[in-house]
C-alpha cells in the first residue's frame, strides 16, 4: 500500500495532511491582511471580556469542542491493561516533557539567541513554549496512532486520563514554569482559561457524547464528528490569520524570528519522541502500544496553548506567536516521526 493510502485509510484525509501548507498560507495572508488593514485588527484586539479576547474564544471552542467530544471516559475503568505504556506517557508527559521545553526556551532565546533577540522578546517567547510544553496532545494523536496502527483503546485512555490530569496539573505547573523563569504570572486569568478552554469544552463535549451514543451508539458520535470537522479546522486557520495579523509589522520587520522560534520546538519534539520511544524498547512495550505513547507526548495540544498565551499575554505578544509556530512545525515533524516508527517496528514485540 502506498503512504497515500496509508494516510487516507489511517483517517488524515488530503486536506489534514497538508495542514502545514494551509497554516503557512494563513499566516502569509495574516501578514498581508495586517499590514494593509491595521485598524481592522486593533479593533478586532480590543474585542475583550475578562482579558478574554472573544472572536478567538468563539475561533477556539470551534477547535476544542469537537476534539472534547470524542473523549470517551467509560474506556478509563481499562486503564490498567498496559500499565507500562501508561507509565511512561505520564512520566513523559507530565515529569519530563514541561520542564525540558522551558530548559530549552531559556538555553536559544535567553543566552544562544541573545544577541538576535531583544530581552522583552525572548521572555514573551520562553512563555509561548512553556505553555506548548505544558499542554500533552489530545485529539490528533489518536490520529498519529491510527497512522502506525496503535491500539486504538489504548490510546483512548491515554487521551482520556491526560484530558482528566490537564485540568488539575496545567495551571499550577505553567505558573511553576512561569515563575522559575521570572515571568509574573496572572493567576485569576490562567485559572479562567484552563476553565474556559480545557474544563467547559471537556464537560460540553461529555454531555453531547453521552446524547449521541444513546441515540445511535459510536456510529452518531463519528458522524457528528466528521460533520464538525470543517468548523474545527477553519477554527484553526483563522486563528493563524488573526494572529499574525495583529503579530504582521514585528514580523516584518524581524522575518527570522520565526526560524528562531522553530528551533527548540523541533529539538524538544524530536527529543521528546526518542525519549518516550527508547525507553518503550527498554521494557519491551508492545510496538502498537509503544508507538501511540511516544506521539501522545511528542504532540501538543497547541489549540490550548494559543487560547491561554493570548488570554495571559495579548493577541499581539510574543507568546501567541511561539504557540502558532508550533502549529506550523507540528504535522511534518509528526509525519517524519510516524514514518520512523513504520520503519523500526521490528525493535518491538507484537
């Protein structure tokens, strides 16, 4: 079978796979758009409730809520079927993960970048990858699974319990991370946000699951699913174009930010995915489990970490602009990963 093939069969359709090439055309018209209409996007700024900017909320529950809605809590109570895989996705997640991403925030931009960054900068960025690194991915790594034919229920309750620990675990390690690395941290306001795009989403997407299985079992659940799809993906890349709409005059002006920004994103996923898979290899972990808990913290829940960076530090900051160039890296670096593993399948036990 073809990688096409594969792809399509594994659910990523032709549109999904080129979403890198999609997020990049949004940000060139979010440049261009921002440049030619700054009013438009002061205004559209200014659109705030509670430093609640509220055409990007309506823009990020329209990518949330769909993701939320295929969390299944029931696959929980199998939670301790493959405790290894478990162990190791929560330990890369939530012990490992978050910390080596600000280690590597401050390393490029506060000491390796310095003389390319002015000092107000590389703080507003080290707070963009920390909220990348604090957010372990949801819904696209059940994609990433399907991709290197992971168990399915697996993944689920790795999704599943990692939705129910970002709730608790996500504000308090961001305000530890944040405060490590001298940046205040608005409490009220990182509360709201882990309330308004993690906890609302998650309880809104649990009702509207629990009402779909009784009406017609999983089948209504994926269906309601595809047909939210566009509205999750159009969510995303208007929230690209938006960004750096209001980000277009800094980075015009400073075009190699972005590449600067890429940098630890891409060594912390590469370094991440090693991680989480060599250690699988060490204890023999199943490959079609080994596989789906090297992703799951490899991925991030980027969609969280742009709502919260624009909610504590502003559309225009630097923090929002890190989180959506992590949107940018994100599918190639993945594909190349899932490709990786197809190949060393055979390091693993069936």
């Amino acid at each position: 079978m073809s990688d096409q093939a594969v792809l399509a069969d594994a659910g990523l359709g032709r549109f999904e796979r080129l979403l890198s090439v999609w997020v990049a055309l949004a940000i060139g018209a979010g440049l261009v758009l921002g440049s030619l209409f700054e009013g438009v996007f002061s205004t559209l700024a200014g659109l705030e409730v509670a430093s609640v900017n509220l055409p990007v909320a309506v823009l990020i529950w329209a990518m949330v809520y769909p993701m939320m809605v295929g969390v299944d809590f029931a696959s929980l109570a199998r939670i301790g079927e493959r405790p290894r895989g478990l162990v190791i996705t929560l330990a890369v997640n939530w012990l490992i993960k978050p910390f080596t991403m600000a280690a590597l925030g401050v390393l490029f931009f506060e000491i390796v970048f310095a003389g390319l960054i002015a000092p107000e900068d590389a703080q507003s960025y080290l707070a963009g990858v920390i909220l990348l690194g604090a957010a372990p991915c949801t819904a696209m790594v059940l994609v990433w699974s399907n991709l290197t034919r992971g168990d399915p229920t697996y993944t689920l309750v790795q999704v599943s319990l990692n939705d129910v620990i970002m709730v608790f675990a996500f504000a308090p390690i961001v305000a530890f991370l944040l405060g490590v690395t001298d940046i205040v941290v608005p409490w009220k306001t990182l509360i709201l946000s882990v309330v308004l795009y993690v906890l609302l989403p998650l309880l809104a997407g649990l009702v509207t699951r629990t009402r779909l299985v009784r009406q017609g079992g999983q089948g209504a659940v994926d269906g309601f699913k595809a047909r939210l799809a566009p509205f999750s993906i159009t969510g995303l890349l208007v929230t690209v174009v938006l960004l750096f709409g209001f980000q277009a005059q800094v980075i015009l002006g400073q075009p190699l930010v972005i590449g600067l920004i890429a940098v630890p994103l891409l060594i912390q996923s590469y370094g991440i995915f090693f991680i989480a898979y060599g250690w699988a290899r060490l204890w023999k972990v199943p490959f079609n489990v080994a596989a789906p808990c090297a992703m799951i913290g490899t991925s991030n829940f980027f969609e969280l970490a742009v709502a919260v960076a624009i909610s504590l530090f502003g559309l225009g900051s630097g923090a929002a602009l890190a989180t959506v160039v992590g949107v940018l890296v994100e599918v190639p670096v993945m594909l190349s990963l899932v490709a990786f593993a197809n190949r060393t399948r055979g390091w693993f036990p069936n």
